[in-house]
C-alpha cells in the first residue's frame, strides 16, 4: 500500500524544518509549494484537508479548469505559476495565480504589468534566472538579472519579489541554489524560489524561501 497524500504532506514539512533548524532557519521562513500538476481535485483534495494552503502549477491551461472551484470552496488557498508563461495566457494568468514565479523576458513584464493595471490585481512576481545558462530552458541569463529586474521596476512600475531558478537536471543542485541566493541578495529581492522534491533541503540550507514540491507529496507523475 502507497502512504496517502497527506502522510507524504506531513512527511515533507518534518523534512523542512528538519532543514530550516539545521542551519539556523525559523521554519516559517520557508513556504511549501504543493506542485499539483498532471493530478485532479481527487488527489488534491487529502492534501488541502491536511492543511496544505499553496499550490503550485505549470500550465495556466490546465489550473484555469482545476482551481476555480476548489478557490471558491477553499477561501484561503494561494496559487503559484511555476511553469513559463505564455503571451496569450497572460491575462488568464493574472486573473487566476497569486504569485507568478515566472517572469522571464520584457515582453511578458510588459503584458503582466498591463494585465495587473487593467483587473486591479496584484500577483506577487518572481524573475526566473537561468542559472545554468541551459538554451532550452526559460528565464534571464545571471548576467541579465540585474538589468532586467531595474527595468521591471524603473519602467514598468512592478515590484518584484524575489528570484526563481530550475537547476540543470545532470549538475549539483546546490551550485545553482547558491548562484541564485546570491543574486538575491545584490539584487535587495526576499524571496527565493528554489529546490523540487529531490533538493528541498540543500536549497532550505542555501536560503530558499519557497519550496516547490511535487512528487514527494502526490507521488510520481
Ligand atoms: C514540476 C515542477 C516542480 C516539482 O517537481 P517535483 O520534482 O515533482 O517535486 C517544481 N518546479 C517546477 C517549475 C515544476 O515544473
């Protein structure tokens, strides 16, 4: 028998503070990202009862047919884009996510900025850093951050929050973790987005603020 949702829920947050205490870390600065991607309201449902309140997608499409309703019944849930974003999701994006991890290139700083005056809504923003500088993957190279961040700020009048990486999959997480903390810091942002189910804990150690965190709590996808 397979451990419920909510036992690998329970599971993931020992694991967390687990990590936050080993290196000086109050807990509550770290905030878990259930990444629910590929699985429905069924297996969503125990890990909201659990207590878990934010949640994690990266396609709009499919958050845009899964969440509606459970946000109706559940007033306190906080939905996170983690996957890239689109132009011509943008508007939906806005509309339905609280925070967007995923902000990686003008153009869409641009659009959201619009989207965000004309619905009066305020989604947190997190720039994604490529940090392994990998072609096929989304987000401003480490060299670009800082430019890119003054320009969302300066001239599209956004607040961003923090800074989201995606290590390379065949290199040492915590490289990646330490890269992105640094940049952080010069670039005065909180948040830290970083570490999945396989680094949580190197990225707790390496100052993540947000943990997103898919198959260690629904299982393999
Ligand atoms: C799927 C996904 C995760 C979670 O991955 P797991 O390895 O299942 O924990 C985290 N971040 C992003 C951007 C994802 O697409």
């Amino acid at each position: 028998m397979t451990a419920a949702p909510g036992e690998l829920l329970r599971d993931v947050r020992a694991r967390i503070d687990a990590a936050a205490q080993r290196v000086g870390r109050d807990p509550a600065g770290v905030r878990l990202v259930a990444v629910s991607k590929t699985f429905g309201a069924p297996e969503v449902l125990p890990v909201i009862e659990a207590g878990q309140r934010l949640f994690g997608e990266n396609r709009v499409q499919e958050a845009k047919a899964k969440w509606p309703p459970l946000k109706q019944q559940f007033r306190d849930l906080e939905l996170h884009l983690v996957g890239p974003l689109q132009s011509n999701k943008v508007r939906e994006a806005v509309q339905l996510f609280d925070v967007i991890h995923s902000i990686d290139r003008p153009k869409i700083a641009r659009l959201v900025a619009e989207e965000m005056a004309k619905q009066n809504r305020r989604p947190s923003l997190l720039i994604q850093v490529n940090t392994g500088e990998e072609p096929q993957k989304s987000g401003v190279l480490p060299g670009e951050a800082a430019a890119f961040v003054r320009h969302c700020r300066m001239d599209l009048g956004l607040e961003i929050t923090g800074l989201m990486c995606i290590p390379p999959a065949d290199e040492e997480a915590a490289m990646h973790f330490a890269l992105l903390a640094k940049l952080a810091n010069e670039l005065a942002v909180r948040e830290l987005s970083m570490g999945m189910s396989a680094d949580f804990e190197a990225a707790i150690e390496l100052g993540a603020t947000y943990v997103r965190v898919g198959s260690a709590i629904f299982g393999g996808r």
